[in-house]
C-alpha cells in the first residue's frame, strides 16, 4: 500500500510499514506546512495514497466539502514547487 502521513504522524511507523514493504510519503516533503486540510485529502486521493493523520476531526471536515475522487491514475505522487 502506499501512505502519506500527516506532518502530525510519528517517523518511527514510517520505518515499520516500509519494513513491512509498504510506499510512505511525509506530507512534510511534499506540500508546505500550511496547505489546507482540503487541498492534503484531495492531493492523497489524486495520488491513491492512504492518508495517515491524527488530526482526525479535521479532515473528516475536510472530507464533506470534497467530492469522491475517481482517477484510476498509479503514478507516484508528485507537487508542484512551493
């Protein structure tokens, strides 16, 4: 599976997942701090990544305003340059 952890998610589960042959992705390495709850889920369902937060509440907010996404895209995730 392929993940993208929040900026909120501790790296040590990052190591256990790709030790189990999983693909992380640090929101922190991708997308500036301050990108919106919004753009983040909307960035993870483009990409088909499994969003890890433990800022829950947040996107569940954030997932009511954004519709379902149906791309069938399987390329790497990538962000423009902030």
């Amino acid at each position: 599976m392929r993940f993208l952890f929040d900026h909120d998610v501790p790296d040590d589960l990052a190591y256990t997942l790709t030790a189990m042959g999983h693909e992380i992705f640090k929101l922190r390495q991708l997308m500036d701090s301050r990108t919106t709850d919004e753009a983040v889920l909307r960035f993870a369902g483009e990409n088909k990544l499994v969003l890890i937060t433990c800022n829950r509440n947040d996107f569940l907010a954030a997932a009511q305003v954004i519709p379902p996404h149906r791309d069938h895209n399987s390329d790497p995730p990538q962000c423009a340059d902030s």
